[in-house]
C-alpha cells in the first residue's frame, strides 16, 4: 500500500498493488471529487470574503 500522487491533477491517493507490481485497488476517483468540492467550498466563501481551507475524505463501502 503507497500514497502516490498524480502528476496531471496533484491529488495524493492511495493504492494498493500486488507484489508483481499491479494496481489492485486505489481511491484515485474519491479524492480527486473530494479535492474539487474543497476547491469548490473555498472559492465560494472566498467570494463571500471568507478565507478558509478544508479537507474532506469520503467512505466508500
């Protein structure tokens, strides 16, 4: 299991491999819609003039 980040969007996810090296499983997707509703809520207090930051995680069963 690795954190790895993407070179085209800059999202941190993790992914498990096998030891051959084959992607198994990885929360590629889930993070990169989490990082644009941060991107989201952030522009949208801004234009309020409320400066903020956050982080969200979503749980997929």
């Amino acid at each position: 299991m690795a954190n790895v980040k993407a070179v085209d969007s800059g999202v941190v996810f993790t992914t498990k491999m096998s030891p051959k090296g084959e992607i198994l499983a990885d929360d590629y997707a889930s993070r990169k819609v989490s990082r644009q509703l941060e991107e989201l809520l952030n522009n949208h207090l801004k234009s309020e003039g409320i400066i903020a930051n956050n982080l969200m995680f979503s749980i997929w069963k």
